[in-house]
C-alpha cells in the first residue's frame, strides 16, 4: 500500500537536493537529503513489518531480491544512455 502523500514529499525532498547541486541559489540540499533518507527508512520499515506479520520471520535475501528487480532495471538502462 503506497502512502502518495509520502511520495509527494520525498519527491519535494528529491528536487531540493537536485536544485542544490545544479546551482540554483536554494539552502537545504541538506536537509532534502535528510527528509529522504527518513520517509526511506519509515517506507523499508513498514515493508519489514507486514513481512513479520504476514509470515513470521524476515527474509533478508529475500528483501534484496526485491529490491534487485525493482532498482536494477532503470539503473541499467540509465547505464545504457550514459555509454
């Protein structure tokens, strides 16, 4: 269940630090940095909870795999671009 109302925010965080390395004159790159790692680690969080709670136990591996399948793919095409 994806919360929008979190996306909306670390999208906002996203585009602070964003704006903060292109130059524009913005303060708190540092604290987008902040906002996204804390929604992160709420939503990775969550995640891990419902697996407890769903079967009883965590699955690291498994957590990488989807992971994996979910980051790698536009990581490798982004690859692709750059070459």
């Amino acid at each position: 269940m994806r919360i929008l109302e979190l996306d909306g925010l670390r999208a906002v965080a996203v585009m602070m630090v964003f704006m903060s390395h292109s130059g524009v004159a913005l303060l708190g790159g540092g604290i987008g940095v902040d906002i996204f790692f804390a929604i992160s680690g709420f939503i990775i969080t969550r995640l891990l909870l419902r697996e407890i709670c769903e079967t009883g136990t965590i699955s690291i591996m498994n957590f990488y795999k989807r992971r994996i399948v979910r980051l790698w793919p536009p990581l490798f095409a982004l690859l692709l671009c750059l070459e």
